[in-house]
C-alpha cells in the first residue's frame, strides 16, 4: 500500500502553552514530504521526530499570522547551513517573499539554494502543484487576514493491468494504451481495456483548514476527504469570542466535517486557555463520532474508505 501518512509536529494556537507547539504538520504521500505550516520551533520538531528535512521540497503556509511561519527562517537557514542546493518550493500568502527578502537583506547571507516562491490567492481556489499523482490545491478560508486551506489528493489516473489476462507477445506500446483505458489488437486478436485492466487505484485526500471562521463556503473544496483537519480553537461556551476572533469551537469543526461527509476529523490549534482539550475532544465527537484531537508527534495514517471498513 503506497504510503499517505500526516504527522502532527505542533498544534497549539497563539503561544507555546503545555507543551504544546505552533502549527506545523508534515505528510508523507508516497515518500515525498510536504510541510504544512511552519509554527515556531518546528524545525525541532522535524528533529525529534526524526524527519529527514533534505527529502523536504514543498512547504505550504496557510496565512501570516506567526504561530503559523515564524519556524521557517530557522528552517531554511538550518538548510543553508547543511549546504542544501535543490530548490525549495514555497506556497504562502503575498508578503511571505518580502519577509524571507528583508531577513536576508540584513543578514547579508544569499542561500545556497533558490526558492521558487508562489503566491496563494485568498480570493479563490487554485492548483498549486500537479507532480507524480499528487495534486495540491489552495482554497479560500474565512481569517482575519488572508488564509488558505489546502487539499492534497493522490491523482491516479491510469487502470491497472491485469498481465496474466495478457498473451506473451503484448509490448510495452500496449500497456502504455490498455492503462490509458484504450483497447489494443495482439496478433489479430481485441483486448478490450476494460476486460483486461481494473480501475485506477482510489484516490485519497487530505484536507487542511487552518485559522477560519465557521464558514460552509468551504464544504466544495473539502468534500469526502479521507481526513479533514480543522482547526478547534474553543469550546462552545466561547462560541461568540470564536466569531469575533475568526476561529472556530470545537462542535463547529465537526459539523463542518459532518456536512463534508468526510472520513474523519482531527482537530487542533487548541488556545492556550484549555491545558486539558478532552473536553473539546468530547464536544467534537458528540457531533462527528470519527474525530481525534491533534497531539505532538502522532501518525496518523490516512486510508481510503475500502481499506477503513477493513
Ligand atoms: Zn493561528
Ligand atoms: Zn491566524
């Protein structure tokens, strides 16, 4: 089973409280890794739990609020430091380039590898990756400054083959057409693609939504995701600070997974205010049964529906 693995390297909001670090997130598609936000500190965070940061290319930030950037200077100079030369890939709000510009400006230092920086639109959902049947798109969050969520999606397009349905003399120009779903002649004979190849592997999808307001806008981009991460800043009691902050509780979270008939829901960037997030936990779960509570270093393996209900 090819690998889809998400790893939680922080999960609090605002300060570092508990223990409990900044945003950050890493995930593994078939061994390319992807971070997702970058709070304070996770470059420890990548240490401890034993990340090999040079296999790290991409890194996605959701906005400019710094519990969710302010580890990446750290980051990126640890790479310079450790004479990294492949390009990094940077997905961030506008001003993320100035930022990281400026920083270097004064520190008179030019990187030993060029960022290639892309510039997300908080106005609408765009593609911002389409390599090796992975596709990451952005979308539109409801925060107080521009922010986005991202959806990770394996992209199989191609049937499988069926070889032992295949005669000896079939050559590789006929595989290529039989998984692209075309039927080939072998020595006289039809090989409907259909009979001889299975569907495409599922598709699984991880969805992130970091700071937002309750806003159903978001169900479209986030529908039937495998695991949805939302963020669960408060619990009920604090359901209108939630509004007036652009965050979200907990119960609000789980209807959003409810109504995006997702798989299951964990939630996270929990405020400094709950040293205990079982109660959040309960109240997310009183409404989305499926719902875990983010905590520092747990794997969690994300599956398609098929393998779930094994
Ligand atoms: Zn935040
Ligand atoms: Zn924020």
């Amino acid at each position: 089973m090819t690998k889809f693995q998400l790893t939680i390297l922080g999960c609090n909001s605002a300060t570092f409280a508990y223990n409990r670090h900044h945003t950050a997130q890493l995930l593994n598609i078939h061994d390319r890794q992807y971070l997702i936000d970058c709070g304070e500190g996770t470059q420890i965070q990548l240490q401890k739990y034993k990340v090999k940061i040079k296999r790290l290319n991409h890194i996605f930030i959701s906005h400019l609020h710094g519990d969710h950037y302010l580890g990446l200077i750290g980051l990126l100079f640890s790479m310079h430091l450790s004479h990294r030369t492949e390009p990094m890939y940077i997905y961030a709000p506008n001003g993320l380039d100035e930022i990281l510009t400026t920083h270097l400006r004064h520190a008179n230092t030019q990187l030993n590898f060029p960022i290639h920086f892309r510039a997300t639109n908080p106005e609408k959902s765009e593609i911002l990756l389409d390599e090796d049947e992975v596709l990451v798109r952005s979308f539109p969050l409801d925060h107080r400054i521009p922010c986005c969520g991202f959806v990770f999606e394996e992209n199989h397009t191609q049937r499988r083959l069926q070889i032992d349905l295949l005669p000896p003399a079939v050559q590789p120009y006929h595989l290529v057409a039989l998984k692209n779903g075309e039927d080939v002649e072998i020595g006289g004979r039809i090989f409907r693609s259909e009979a001889v190849t299975l569907p495409p592997k599922p598709n699984k999808k991880y969805a992130y939504c970091s700071d937002t307001r309750y806003n159903e806008a978001i169900l479209p981009y986030i529908a039937g995701a495998n695991l949805l991460y939302h963020e669960a800043t408060f619990g009920s009691s604090d359901e209108e600070r939630a509004a007036q902050t652009f965050h979200s509780t907990a119960q609000q979270a789980a209807i959003i997974a409810l109504k995006a008939n997702v798989n299951q829901l964990v939630i996270g960037h929990y405020s400094s205010r709950y040293e205990d997030v079982t109660p959040l936990l309960a109240e997310a779960q009183s409404v989305f049964a499926d719902t875990i509570a983010a905590e520092e270093g747990k794997v969690i393996e994300i599956q398609n529906c098929e393998a779930m209900s094994n």
